[in-house]
C-alpha cells in the first residue's frame, strides 16, 4: 500500500508524481486509467489524440478534497504514460485518412484508384487492431480485479473496453454523453468511425443491454431511424427535449430520474466531452450549440449511484487541446476528477 502519511494532500501538486500530482503506483491504484492517444477517423477539428498528456498537465492544478466521495482518491487513482506507438500510429494513419477524405469529397471513384483502397484498407485494418489492442489491455487489468478507466482519444476508443468490461460484468448498460448519436453503420467508408462508436458496440456486444443516450443535438436520418427501430434498445434524450421540459416547469431531478429508470443494474459511462455546453470545450473536435452544464452532469451520476445501480466503468473522450490557457484541459481534467472518485467510491 502507498503510504499517505507524509503526503500534503494541501499542498502544490508535484508534477514527479502521477495524475493530479498523486503518489500511487499502478499496483497499488484501486482505478488505473489508460490513455489511446488515437483520433484516425476525426471528422471536422483534431488535437484530441495529444490530450492525454494535457489533461495529465492540467490535473496538477486540481484540488484533492471531494467531501461527497469521502476522498475516494485516497484507495488510488494513477494514469499510464500514452503508448508512443499508438500515438505513432494514429498520426500515421490521421494522414492517410485526411487525404482520403479529400479525394472522395470530390466524387471521385474509389474503385478507380488503388492508392486510396489501399489506404482505406489501412485505415479500417489499424481500427480494428487498436480496438483489439485496448481491449487486451483492459481485460488484463479487469483481472487483476482493477476498477478501469479509458482517457481519449477520439470517441472510436472504447470499444474493446466495452469488450472487456462485458467478459467481467455481464449484462450492462451505457449511459452516453454526448452532441451526437454516433449510430452511423461507418462514416466517411471508416468502419470503426468515432460515428459509429455506439452502432459497433451494439453490433458486436451483446452483452450491452441498453443505451441511453443524453444530450444529443446532431444527428442524421440514418441514426433517427434506428433509434425508431431498436424496440426500445436506444433511449435518446434530445437537447432540444430536455431544454423545451426545463422550460415547461420540470425540473432536472424529475428528468434525471426518469433517465436513471431506464438504466440497468450495471451502468458504464461513456462521456464524450461535447455533450457539455461548448463554452466549457471549444476546442472539442465538433462542437455543437447546447449541452449541459459539468455540474448537471455530475447530479445525474450520482442520481445512478443513489439509486443503487453499480457504476462499472468509464471512457472521457474528445477533449481538445488549444488556447493560451488550455480551458479544454482544465475541464477535462476536472471532468476525470470528479468520474474517478465516483467510480471508487461506487465501488468500495
């Protein structure tokens, strides 16, 4: 065990130390938390596969006292350094794919050219296999009986988490944060899109029992129908929606717990940061006008916590990097603070 006597939980965070300026190591870390620095199928803004290594930055600047968890940092959190050749990889890759998705932008026929299938293949082959890649990963803390955190990296992260948590917990749902659906079959020709996240995992987990998506405010036709068709599979709570109800007199513990109704016993987080108002991740890869507040969201998680639900795990993704003060990585760090200590102290 990690000897807290001589640490000043008060004083300035030490940047030797691990994320938020912590003395643990992975072994004796209750939560371990792996970063995908990993943003091939971005689609609009790029920068978040750098974002591990600024939230890691940003997190010294967090104060250690969370009085609603009873200081459940102190059972151990600790971050893993980004694997340089994932990194690697995706920025590989990322080239590849912004210049596939400038040649068929122009209508041009793919079939026609047998660099970009070539690179197509590439792209949809090297998915697969960070996918696989996580969900080792993963599965081999799962069984050294670690609570699991994912850092992103784009929103396609996840999905061999989703994998690995299934093999441990069983039957379980999602609760997704998130501006946008991402229930596209592939974008852009990218089987493994960040718009497609959810549309795989409910493909290729069945495990995962229910989605209940909140937030959302950007979406195509495609992903409105299958909500429609998924008998109740995907619950989506609109923006719109929740904004016109707020409106009208309800109030957010009312909605909140009719969302928290519709989740399983088991209950994973998948928290795409632009499902927060944009002022609070303007560098986000798609911001979209809207979203919640941090604190809204912190209320319905412990709404799922209060209700008795088991909160089995977490991904944060999206985070952006730019501006002179980083405000991306200030609220993504606090944004992971705050999951952490609710994941343990669920747990403990």
């Amino acid at each position: 065990m990690t000897d807290l006597s001589h640490f000043d939980s008060n004083g300035p965070s030490n940047p030797k130390n691990n994320i938020f300026g912590l003395p643990f190591t992975e072994e004796d870390a209750r939560l371990v938390i792996l970063p995908i620095p990993w943003e091939v199928t971005v689609s609009y803004g790029a920068g978040t596969s750098r974002s591990c290594e600024h939230v890691f930055h940003a997190s010294m600047q967090v104060d250690l006292h969370d009085g609603e968890t009873a200081d459940a940092w102190k059972q151990g959190l600790y971050m893993r350094q980004p694997d340089k050749k994932v990194l690697m990889k995706s920025d590989y890759l990322r080239k590849e794919a912004e210049l596939y998705i400038n040649f068929t932008s122009k209508g041009e026929i793919l079939e026609k050219n047998s660099f970009m299938c070539k690179s197509l293949k590439e792209i949809n082959e090297g998915s697969a296999h960070l996918n696989k890649w996580v969900y080792e990963q993963t599965k081999s803390l799962l069984e050294k009986d670690k609570l699991v955190a994912v850092l992103g990296g784009d929103h396609s992260t996840p999905l061999g988490f989703f994998k690995a948590i299934a093999e441990k917990h069983g039957d379980f749902g999602i609760l997704q944060i998130d501006a946008h659906c991402d229930l596209r079959k592939s974008y852009e020709d990218f089987v493994y899109s960040h718009a497609s996240i959810m549309y795989n995992a409910l493909q290729e987990v069945p495990q995962l029992k229910r989605l209940v998506q909140v937030g959302v405010r950007d979406y195509s036709q495609e992903e409105w129908e299958f909500i429609q068709n998924s008998n109740y599979q995907v619950i989506t709570y609109f923006d719109k929606d929740i904004k016109e109800r707020s409106y009208e007199g309800q109030s957010w513990k009312q909605i909140a717990e009719e969302i928290v109704s519709h989740l399983p016993e088991k209950v994973y987080i998948s928290f795409d940061i632009d499902g927060l108002d944009p002022k609070l991740c303007p560098n986000t890869g798609t911001p979209v006008p809207g979203g919640f507040e941090t604190e809204q969201i912190f209320y319905l998680l412990r709404r799922i916590i209060q209700s008795g639900r088991q909160f089995i795990g977490f991904d944060l993704v999206e985070i952006g990097v730019g501006g002179e003060t980083d405000w991306d990585s200030n609220v993504g760090a606090r944004v992971l603070w705050k999951l952490s200590n609710l994941l343990v102290a669920s747990n403990s």
